[in-house]
C-alpha cells in the first residue's frame, strides 16, 4: 500500500495559567503588565484572559511534537521569568486550590464584558485554566470525520490530565472539578456526531441567525472544528502541571488524528458512539482520573481506565514512528507511573493537610525538568 503523507497534521498547544502571589500564594490580579511585558519578547502568543489572574499563551503552529516541546517549554520559562521580574509566580493547575473567584478582577475588554453581561455568575466564577490542543487538518470534510471518531478517546486523554482536585479551599472528591465548574456555560461538553462539514456548518448558521452566538468560537465543546484554523481543536483537558504531561497529551491527541485518518484512506472507520454514552466516561475520569473504570462499549463492560489507556496506545502505535511521537508517549508511561497532577496534588495534601503547600507544589512543578 502507498505511504500516507501525514503533514497535515500539525499542532498548535495553548495552556492557560495562574497568576499567584508569593506572600499569599492567592491568585493575583496582574493587570496585564505579565501580557504587556511577555508581548515585547514574544508577541502575539501571550495574551489576556477574562480573569485577569490568568494567562494564555499559544505556540506557533508547529510541524512536529519536538518543535512543540521547544516552543512550550520557552514559553513557560519566557513568562515564569516576566513573572518573577514583577514579584509574581506562575503556576499550572486547573484550578487554584484555594482562591476564590469573586475577588478577582474581570479584564477590561469590550469581549469580556460582552460574556460577562450574558452569562452572569457563571462568566464571573468561571477561573479556570485548560490545555487547548490544535492538530492541523488536510479538509474540512476530514476534520468533521475525524471529530467524530476521536469523541470516544476525550475521556481516556482528559483522565490522564486531570489536575484540579481543590476549589475554592475545598476537597472537592473530583480529579478534575474544573469541568464541573464550566459546564456551567452553554454549549460545552461532549459535541454531538455532525454527519458532513455541511450540517455542522448549518448548525452554527442556526445559532448565529437565531443570536444565540455571533460566531462560532462561542461554540466551547470539548473537541470542535475550529471555524478559522482548519484544526480539530481538544478543548477537554485541564491544564497540566509540567510541560511533559502537556507534550504527552499533545501526542497522543496527534496520534489519535493520524490513526483515525489512516484507517479512513484504508476504507476503514471507527465505530461511532452516541454523545450520551462518551458523556458517561467523561463523568467517570473527571470524578476517578486514571484510577477509575471507563466503560468499553464494545465489549460493554466495565475497564480499568489503566488498562484503556494502554489500548489507546496500542492503537496509536502504528503511526507514532511516522509522526516522530514515540518519545512523547512514552511520557505517558510517567503519568500513570507519578500519577496526574490531582494525585500529585493530593498526595501534598494528604502529607501536609496544608493548601499553602499545595499551592507552592504546583508553582514548584511549573518549570519542573526544563
């Protein structure tokens, strides 16, 4: 059989992360001088967010999982040294383990204020911080295909990210509370199975004539054709704790893209599963991480997330020479090793029954192996 040319799929990775205080160790309404200072050295990939304790960067689009770790791993130390130089720290968790939302500042930005005035409580409350995951697409008749396919793996992948245990100053019983707290907005959560790139863009056409939304971004699933990109954009996973865990989850969601393309050149598909039942695996790794049980639907059983995720491996195996990604999946070998950044997190906690050091924990990790 011909080779398959996989150049298309490049990757594009944002994180979001927490402006901390060193005396408080709260979050820290920075207004914008780490934006405003990270823009003279790197431009455009550090950028405001709606909370003003956070911070977004965003890679260029990168060919290869090595040229991500680079950009990823500069980007952390650019804005942990912008940061430092202002007195403040960084960190990298999807929620910070104490703060509370209500004292923090709302970024002055006519967008902002805009989803504020709609959204209300649910906009103000939402301090939360996410890893987003762009692979490039070769049509977007593929990305809708692709979409599709790659719902059924969000909750292995999510699991292994999982990294918000706390809220608020509260043990919350979750791995992730992060998506709890943002299922809050409308139009999250698992998409629904969109038959051609005709009918998701009929979708979207609805939404805007009907002023439900003025453009597609406003669309917050956790896996999405992105309107302007031509990526699949995976918007499930809670930001990770080090740049190895972002760059083995970037991999396997590159992995997942190739592996389903490849079967589809072969006239091969991945079985389609119903949005309802992809939702119940979310639940079980958002509550569980890695240490719960998934459902395999198509033995329709009950399975150690542990063992899934090790068959997701398997069946990325095939292309991750070809995509240069071995090396970066086998970091995730080290998450189900170490655990994820909630069981690490937890594990500080359960030691010191002291947020202060979970706090300094996770501002600890943010440059940890660099």
């Amino acid at each position: 059989m011909a080779s398959i040319n996989y150049k298309h799929f490049t990757i594009g990775v944002e994180e979001e992360y927490m402006v901390i205080d060193p005396t408080t160790r709260e979050l820290k309404s920075h207004e914008q001088k780490i934006v405003t200072e990270g823009q003279k050295i790197i431009k455009d990939k550090v950028k405001a967010e709606m909370h003003q304790a956070v911070v977004e960067v965003g890679t260029d689009i990168c060919q290869n999982i090595e040229e991500a770790y680079k950009d990823v791993a500069t980007l952390r130390q650019t804005i942990s040294k912008v940061a430092g130089d202002l007195g403040l720290w960084m960190g990298a968790a999807g929620t910070h383990p104490f703060s509370h939302w209500e004292s923090q500042l709302i970024t002055d930005h006519a967008r902002y204020a805009e989803i504020v005035n709609e959204m209300q409580e649910a906009a103000r409350s939402n301090l939360i911080f996410g890893l987003h995951v762009h692979v490039g697409m070769p049509s977007k008749e593929m990305a809708v295909h692709i979409a599709n396919s790659a719902r059924y793996f969000l909750p292995h992948v999510f699991a292994l990210s999982t990294n918000s245990p706390f809220w608020e100053g509260r043990l919350t019983g979750f791995k992730s509370f992060r998506t709890k707290v943002f299922d809050k907005f409308p139009r999250t959560g698992i998409p629904d199975y969109f038959e051609s790139y005709g009918a998701y863009e009929s979708y979207v056409n609805l939404l805007i004539k009907t002023n439900c939304i003025d453009n597609a971004k406003k669309i917050w699933w956790d896996l999405r054709v992105h309107p302007f990109f031509g990526t699949v954009e995976f918007r499930i996973c809670d930001v990770p704790m080090t740049v190895d865990e972002t760059i083995a989850i970037t991999a396997l969601f590159q992995c997942i893209c190739a592996k389903l393309f490849k079967l589809k050149s072969q006239n091969l598909n991945f079985i389609i599963y119903p949005r309802a039942l992809v939702n119940e695996n979310k639940w079980r790794a958002s509550r569980y991480g890695i240490d719960g049980r998934l459902i395999d639907f198509g033995k329709e059983e009950e399975a150690n997330t542990r063992v899934l995720i090790y068959e997701l491996l398997d069946f990325v195996d095939d292309v991750a020479d070809e995509l240069g990604c071995r090396g970066a999946l086998s970091l995730v070998q080290k998450i189900l090793d170490n655990g994820t950044g909630a069981d690490r997190q937890l594990k500080v906690f359960e030691n010191t029954r002291n947020l202060i050091s979970v706090a300094d924990f996770i501002h600890d990790s943010f440059l940890r192996n660099l």
